[in-house]
C-alpha cells in the first residue's frame, strides 16, 4: 500500500508491522505494486513468534515452496517479522509467497511492505497576522483564548513524516528523535536506520522514478511544515506562532525518496510512544501525541491498526490526515484505522476545502487551507494567503536557506489538532487518548459553511475544548451532587429543577457531567429538557477508557429555561458499573 504526504504536492510512503488478530480477506490487502518485503505476523503460540531462527525458516521453507526467495530480515517493534523478497517483485509473485503464509495456521496475518506518502496540499511573532487559522472568527480555531490556560508544557509531539530541517523558529522546541528509513537509497544519507532524523530531501528527479504515475518534484520538507504548525517558538518576535508552543516536538523520519515503507513506520510508532523497537535505542521522551500527515489508498491494515492500538494503550493520542483525494476518507489509510483522530481540512470561509476527504469517519475538521480554489487551474497557486503559512526551507533538492511558505491540505489541518491535543493533556495529565479524542469532537463548532459527505463533529475549537477539560462549575451554577447508581442494562436520571429564569435557555448552555464508570464506552448520555426534547452528549464511545469528566456546550435556545431538566444516562452492556456522581447547568 502506498502513503503520501497530504499537504501541497510532496509525496511520501508508510507502513506497518505488528501481532494481532486473523489476518483481513486476501483481496483487501493484495499488492498492487512491486513488493520487496512483506510483513508476517505469527500467533503467539507459534515458536516463529518469538525465535528470529524459527522465523527465519519458516521464512525460507514458504519461499522455497512459491517458487521465489524468501529471507528473514528482522524483528519489527510490534513482533511482526519482516520477509525480505530478494528484490522488488511482481504483485503476482509476492502473491504466491504470501498465500504459502495465508495457508499456514501459525500465521495471524500477512501484509506487502507498502509505501506511504505525506499528505500536505496576538504574540509578536512577524508573521502572525498571516495565521488566519489560529485566529479569525469565521474558519479560525480559536486558539489564542487558549493560551491564557495552557501552551502545551511538558508534552512532547511526535511528527512521523520527513524529518525535520533546520529552522530557527523551531530548534528551540526539538528534542531528539529518529530516522527509522531502514533503506539507504530512499534515506539520501548513506545508511539505514540512525539516530539523526535530519530530512535530507525528497525530491524527484524524473518522471516515473518512483513508480508508474510518479511525477518529477522537488523537496518539500514537510515534516518542518507540520513542526511548525504544532509547535514553533512564540513570542521570540520573528517568524509564526504554534498552536502548543510551549511543547516539544520529537522528529521521526519515515518519508524519503519515494515515500516510506509500512514497516518503517510502524516502528516508528511503537518506538515515538514509547515501545520497544530491537536494535534502536529507547526512547527517553516518549511523545503523548502522535501526528501523521501521510497516507495512501486501501483500508486500514492489521500492521498499521497494531501499532496504534499498542501506542493508545501506552497513553499516546493518535491523530491522522483524512487524505487529499476528494474522497470517502473510508478508503484510505492509515485514515480508515481505529483508535486515531481523523482531520479533514477546512478552508478560509468555513467549508470543505474542496481536496478533502470526508465521510462518515471523519472525526473532527481544522484548517487546511487552499493556495487556489477548486474552479482554478490545477497547479497554480492564486490564493496563498488562504493557506497554512508555517516554516519550511527553500532548498530545491537538498536543503537551503530557511523560510516561511503557505501549503495546503490535509497534512496542515492534522497538525492543528494535534497541537490541540497537546494544550489538553499539558492542562490535564490524566486525560486519556479516548478522552481527548472525546472533548476535541464534543467541543467543536459548526462549521461557518458547509461540508458535502460529512467532516465529523464540526470544526475543533482550542479555547471551548480546553475550557472543558479545565473548568469547575462556575459561580451560579446549578447543580446535582447526589449519587445515582448505573447498574449494567439499565437507565438512570438525575434531575436538576431549574426556577426564576426569564425566557428560553442559552444557545450556549454549559453542561458539566461527572460519571464513575469503567467503560464509558456501554454509556449513552443525554440532556433531557423539560419539555422532553433529548440532546445527546455521549454516546458509546471510548472503549474501555474509564470516566466521563466533560463540560458539554448544548444550544438549548429552543427550550424554556424553567422546568426540571434531566441527565439520563444508558448501561447497554454487562460486566461495568458506575454511578453519576455530580452534574450542573450554567445558563
């Protein structure tokens, strides 16, 4: 499977490797391109799972048997072992070897080694008047009311793309990463694996050089991009503002000539959030927040959905490009995973930018910008203030001096979020993965204008997340502090009377909801106004994560004000039990 860059016109490549359960059907995860290697992950009782001696015979014995060589190569950080083809070969022929490890029932699953590609289309910082994204009030996301509670300390992010370039505006926010290209000629630095994540370029050189389709390009130092976007200084009066600038970023190269294999950036993964990888050294700050602005077509494999469901389970918050291709978002991945929060991109005046993916999966929008408009000549850039400025390098092939350059696409609207997520945990340590995927979607505002197939919850919004995973219930607030127990497949309320109002309810009404439960992910919640009319705040989601601690914003404006409003909540699951343990209203 191929990944890009989902931003401008750079391009890059990913894949992954991991254990997990019974492999997709064949044809979800035929190649469809020359493979080199391919990813095998065995079931835990098999010997080849944890002996590379047993892997790497069983590895010869199945190519033997296809016709074709076969060679184990290593060990991938998530226990997959990784079979090298000799050469690349025809889809046809790594076909046959991997049929060889469909038959086997030690085998949990087996994937081609595909490539991903990187998806770009008031401080006193010089540029800052330019970052309408943060900003403005009809398609900004409202950061900087944000920055009074929280900058992002003590939270590293990790930017799985090209690298990292040198830039002033970002060295101070850097710490050590990785390169985890494991081949030397898409590297361009003269070796595999190491532990500078220096991006050395890549561009293309010709037409046809990285594959049939493939277009001549020049560098795009994408992963500077989105770095900047994330996490460049603020306040140091020059240059832009990030959204978290009071974090870290951690650069992990997986995108080089040609994209980036599967199995580098699987490796990637379980290494930037803290798992174990062999041969590479740990990691000593271990990211809280990932960001991958790559992707390619094809549904989300086990390779990919291994890494990200260890890396959740280790506290790590996944966030993902929906894609470039106007497309159902369904049909690319790493897009199409669990446990990730997917980005479409929004433009200036609040409606899908109109190369977006979208769709029923889509999680949440953020600004991605357009450097032209649909109607426009492809290619051309005509409105590169309506872009994402962020810093970037003008070097052609290999690097030159630095800059500052609009892009667009979804690789610039992921990295908005994922500056979000890390304001949130930095402004509350104990919120989870699931939790911040929650208060980011729950907190959104519609869009100003409108988006065709779906683009989640509406567009994130930094301040009123952030007021939610940090408030009390303000003064004048009316609340409910009895227990009511949720017992499993049951339905319980807590009421609230509400007296001395004048008129019908806020548009804006804040509703602060504290339940003990161990799997909120068997709870639906609602807000039932006096007149019975139900507004749902929660509805099955977050898995096995436990709690709800949210402050819900519900437009009630059509509700009067006076009468006995409810919180019910639904148990549709045996095994976990709860209680609401307080609620409140403010008007």
């Amino acid at each position: 499977m191929s990944v890009t860059l989902l931003a401008g016109t750079a391009t890059a490549a990913v894949a992954v490797a991991s254990e997990g359960p019974a492999a997709a059907p064949a044809a979800a995860l035929a190649p469809t391109a020359p493979v080199e290697n391919l990813i095998v992950g065995y079931k835990s009782s098999a010997t080849e799972a944890s002996s590379n001696t047993a892997a790497a015979a069983d590895a010869t014995a199945k190519g033997k048997k296809a016709g074709k060589k076969a060679k184990f190569d290593r060990r991938l950080g998530t226990g997959a072992a990784l079979v090298n083809l000799g050469a690349a070969v025809a889809p046809a022929e790594a076909a046959d070897v991997m049929a060889q490890f469909r038959a086997d029932p030690d085998v949990a699953y087996v994937e081609p080694d595909t490539r991903a590609y990187a998806t770009a289309v008031t401080p006193n910082d010089t540029e800052y008047a330019k970052q309408w994204d943060l900003f403005e009030s009809t398609a900004g996301m409202n950061v900087p009311a944000a920055w009074d509670t929280t900058t992002g300390s003590g939270v590293t992010v990790a930017v799985i793309d090209t690298g990292y370039v040198a830039h002033s505006d970002v060295a101070p926010n850097v710490v050590a990463g990785y390169d985890f290209i494991s081949s030397s000629a898409y590297a361009r630095d003269g070796g595999g694996r190491d532990s500078n994540p220096a991006d050395e370029g890549d561009w293309n050189a010709t037409d046809g050089e990285c594959g049939v389709g493939s277009k001549a390009s020049n560098s795009s130092w994408h992963g500077t991009h989105v770095a900047g976007t994330i996490a460049a200084a603020t306040n140091n009066s020059k240059g832009i503002a990030g959204i978290a600038y009071g974090a870290k970023i951690q650069p992990v190269r997986v995108l080089g000539k040609c994209g980036g294999s599967t199995s580098d950036i699987v490796d990637a993964i379980t290494w930037a959030s803290g798992g174990s990888v062999a041969g590479v050294p740990a990691n000593a700050t271990p990211a809280k927040v990932i960001n991958m602005s790559l992707g390619g077509p094809g549904a989300c494999g086990t390779s990919y959905q291994n890494a990200i469901n260890a890396a959740v389970a280790r506290g790590t918050t996944v966030v993902v490009a929906a894609g470039n291709s106007n497309a159902d978002a369904a049909g690319y991945s790493p897009a199409s995973c669990n446990n990730v929060i997917n980005v479409a991109a929004s433009n200036r005046a609040g409606d899908r930018s109109y190369y977006s993916n979208y769709g029923s999966i889509i999680d949440v929008a953020a600004p991605g910008g357009e450097t032209r408009r649909a109607t426009d000549t492809p290619g051309t850039v005509t409105t590169p203030e309506n872009a994402i400025l962020s810093s970037l390098n003008a070097g052609t092939t290999t690097p030159g001096a630095e800059i500052y350059k609009p892009y667009q696409g979804t690789s610039m609207a992921a990295p908005h979020v994922a500056g979000l997520a890390a304001l949130l945990k930095s402004a509350n340590s104990a919120l989870t993965p699931a939790q911040i995927e929650s208060a980011i979607k729950n907190n959104a505002r519609p869009l100003a204008g409108t988006c065709t197939g779906g683009c989640g919850t509406g567009l994130a919004d930094a301040a009123a997340t952030v007021a939610a995973v940090t408030s009390t219930p303000p003064t004048g607030a009316l609340e409910n502090t009895t227990d009511f127990t949720i017992g499993d497949n049951t339905t319980v309320e807590s009421p609230i009377t509400v007296t001395g109002k004048t008129g019908n309810a806020p548009a804006a009404l804040k509703v602060g909801v504290n339940i003990v439960h161990s799997y909120i992910g068997d709870l639906k919640v609602d807000l039932v106004a006096p007149d019975g009319s139900v507004y749902t705040l929660h509805n099955r989601s977050g898995g096995g994560t436990d709690n709800i601690n949210q402050v819900y914003t519900v437009n009630a404006s059509s509700e009067v004000a006076n009468g006995t409003w409810k919180l019910r909540v639904n148990d549709n699951a045996g095994g976990d039990t709860g209680k609401i343990d307080s609620w409140n209203l403010t008007f």
